[in-house]
C-alpha cells in the first residue's frame, strides 16, 4: 500500500501490517528466532551477496523488526529505516557508516550528554575528529567545514536545554557543502511534532525508548535514510565505490536511494551487533499507534504545568519553547507542530542542595533519566545525564546546578502540579 497520501494517525497504526499473513492475524507477531533455513543454496548466496531480499540472521533482520522499520519509515516519509538497540548505537552507526579515521564532523553545541561524550571521547578514540561549534546557527557550523568532513550532526530539539537550532539554514549549508546533514529528532516524537526530511536533512536518528516506546518498556533506537542525498558525489567512496566487505559491490549503484541505510545494515549493524530483539520491535510497535495521542496529552499538560511553574516563588526560571520569550521560539514555531514540545526546563531558586530535596521529596514524579515516558518525569542534569561534562561544557549546554528538566506523563495534569506544589514545601523552597 502507498502510505504517503494518508495521515499521521493512519500511518502509525496501518503502515508494516503484514495482511497476507496466512494467519488472517490482525496484529504483528513476535519471531522469537536467531536464524532462518534457506530453501536452497543458491538462495543462501544470494542473501549473502545483497543480491537476494530475505532473513538471514536476527542480527542483521527479523520479520518483527521489519515491520516496525517499515511504519518508521513511512511516518517519515523515508527510503528506508534501520532498527538497533539504543538511541546511542543509532548515532554511532549512523556516523561510523560515513566516516573514518582523519575524517571529522561537524556538530551543534547542544546536544545530549551521551552524545557529548560519544563524539568527544569514543570518536576520537577511532580516529574521527568531532568540531562542536560555538552556536547552533549556519554561519558556525558552516566554518568549520572542510574537504574532510563527512556530516553535519544537530538535534532538532536540544538536549536538555530545549534549544531549536535553524534546521533549514544549517540543511542548505550542509547540502551547499556537498555533506550529509544528520538531525537527532527524539524530541520530535517520530516526525509528528517534526519532521527534519521537510527542512533538508538528509539522515534522521531517534532515540526510540523516549516518544516511539512511550511507555519506559523497551530500549531501542532507529536510523532513517531520506533517500534525498547524492552519495555519488565522490566524498564517500564506502558507498559508492567497490565494497570491500561484498567482493566489490558498489551500494549506490545497487540500492539507489537507500544505499545508505543499506550501508549501515550490511556493515554498521553486521559488525557493531547493536541489533534490538523481536520482542522490543513489536512493543514499538504498538507504542507508535497512539503516539499521537499521547503527544497531545502530554504538550498540553506541559502547557499547564509550565504556566503554573512561571508564578511560583520558588522558581527562578521557566524555559518552554512555547512562551514567546523563549530564545528559540520563532524556531520552535517555524519547524515543531503548534511551536510546541512536551519537555520544559526549570531553574529553581536555591543551591544544588535545596534542589536535590525537592527532587527526591516528589511522589507521582518519577526521578529519572528519561523523557517520553507515560510517567512524568524530572532529570537533574549537571548530577545524571550530563555528570560527565566539564564545566565549560556544561554551561556551553546551558547546565545550571538547580537546572531540572521536565518531561510531562500521561497523568492529570492536576496531579502533577499538586505534586510539584508539595515537594517545593517539603524541600523548604517556599
């Protein structure tokens, strides 16, 4: 079935169905396997030479997972989707699939504390250099490109500072540049509040365990390939050029617009085994069929729980990308659905101390590193995801010690605020 022409909410729910299944069965079914018989030996080889569609291993493909890359794929409009097991193992193979040691990214300061450490530590380690800009605007990042660069890596959403960077100014730089433009969207909830492909990015990853799973259930990440970037180009000679791995096969010749993620199936998730289990496929399966809805709820109970946090005495500031004096609002506006998000960022007043009580005085809230999740959350950064970064990074990332970031549940929003109204008298705050 040709899904473009049908909407979001049909899509996450109708898209990687299997309705020739002999069973008639409505929903996807788990195969709990790590291998597959071949009917012959000349369709074995087939597989192996990329000549020949099929399962050979559930390191590299399963049917469940199939189908959950398949409703991705569609829900962004893309050529193709890879599923592996974190969001993190989704960023690395994305970037290790275009470069190599002596080649360099070029990446936007704000970005997610593993991935900081990803890019500044791991990368290194294999020889690629990372160049962070000093801000996540065009002009930055486009000075920092040159003939060795081989992506250009932002999120759509900053991590955790909400931070919104021009997506289509840094797309039209990177593409002028003749480099692939790489957009974390796991705060764009798998393309219902944003969707990269339309303001020229050429690769989207998603860190699935967040909006995709929505419910704290599974772990998982995913790539998906636009099919809208010119591999053949002459700066990425993996794919189009003899593979060493395929006795020579040149990708882009063989697999057009989904050479890349092609690339990262038969090489990326061959060789780094970050491959996810049939079981976590099939749960993002059936998280996707209701991400909207749950997007909806939660964007308004951030909303609610925004306006109450900005008169509370106990706060010093409020940073939700959809009050006007957000920074990165007319961004904001410009590329998420209603200019809105479902994570807001909160300083209180007080000392790192102060804020330490007030976390662990919350009872419904749960005290995590997680957004996303049909529970409310709050993260305190500079002590959990960001613990690793150094002080000139931290406030580079906009990090404060009584910096909280908030992702809002599937609760009453009521409930919530009651809450944060206790722990903020429990925690001395007012």
């Amino acid at each position: 079935m040709d899904y473009t022409k049908l909407g979001f909410e049909t899509r996450q729910i109708h898209a990687g169905l299997d309705r020739d299944n002999a069973s008639c069965s409505r929903g996807t079914a788990i195969y709990p396997t790590a291998a597959y018989r071949f009917p012959t030996c000349e369709y074995a080889a087939g597989l192996f030479e990329l000549s020949q569609p099929g399962n050979i291993y559930t390191r590299l493909q399963n049917p469940t997972t199939s189908a959950y890359e398949e409703r991705v794929a569609a829900l962004y409009g893309g050529s193709g989707a890879l599923a592996v097991a974190s969001g993190m193992s989704a960023i690395l193979i994305a970037v290790t699939s275009l470069a190599e040691a002596g080649d360099n990214i070029v990446a936007s300061p704000y970005l997610y504390g593993g991935t900081y450490n990803l890019f500044r530590h791991t990368l290194r380690k294999l020889g690629i250099e990372v160049r962070v800009a000093t801000e996540a605007t065009a002009e930055a990042i486009g000075g920092l490109i040159d003939e060795r660069t081989r992506c250009v890596f932002a999120e759509s959403m900053g991590n955790p500072t909400c931070a919104v960077p021009d997506l289509e100014a840094i797309g039209r730089t990177a593409a002028a540049k003749g480099v692939p433009f790489i957009v974390d969207n796991t705060f764009g909830a798998c393309g219902y509040l944003c969707n990269p492909f339309e303001w020229g990015a050429n690769i989207v990853v998603d860190s699935a365990t967040k909006w995709i799973n929505g419910h704290g259930t599974a772990m998982g990440g995913i790539i998906v390939d636009g099919g809208n970037f010119d591999w053949g180009n002459g700066k990425f000679p993996a794919i189009d050029g003899p593979s060493e791995g395929y006795h020579g096969l040149n990708l882009y010749t063989a697999f057009g617009r989904q050479a890349f993620i092609v690339k990262c199936r038969v090489d990326g998730l061959r060789d780094l085994g970050a491959s996810p289990s049939p079981f976590d496929s099939y749960l993002m399966m059936i998280g996707l069929e209701t991400l909207s809805l749950r997007v909806r709820h939660q964007i308004e109970s951030t909303r609610r729980l925004a306006e109450y946090l900005r008169e509370h005495s106990a706060v010093k500031n409020v940073a939700y990308i959809g009050f006007e004096n957000h920074p990165w609002h007319s961004n904001a506006a410009r590329f998420f659905r209603d200019g809105a998000g479902a994570v807001l960022n909160v300083e209180l007043n007080g000392t790192l101390e102060s804020t330490v009580r007030f976390v662990e005085a919350l009872q419904l809230v749960a005290h995590m590193t997680m957004i996303g999740d049909s529970i409310s959350v709050v993260t305190h950064p500079a002590s959990t995801t960001h613990k690793q970064l150094s002080e000139s990074d931290l406030a580079k990332a906009g990090v404060t010690p009584t910096l909280l970031r908030v992702s809002a549940g599937l609760e009453d929003p009521a409930d919530i605020i009651a809450d944060f109204d206790q722990a903020f008298k429990a925690a001395g705050l007012c």
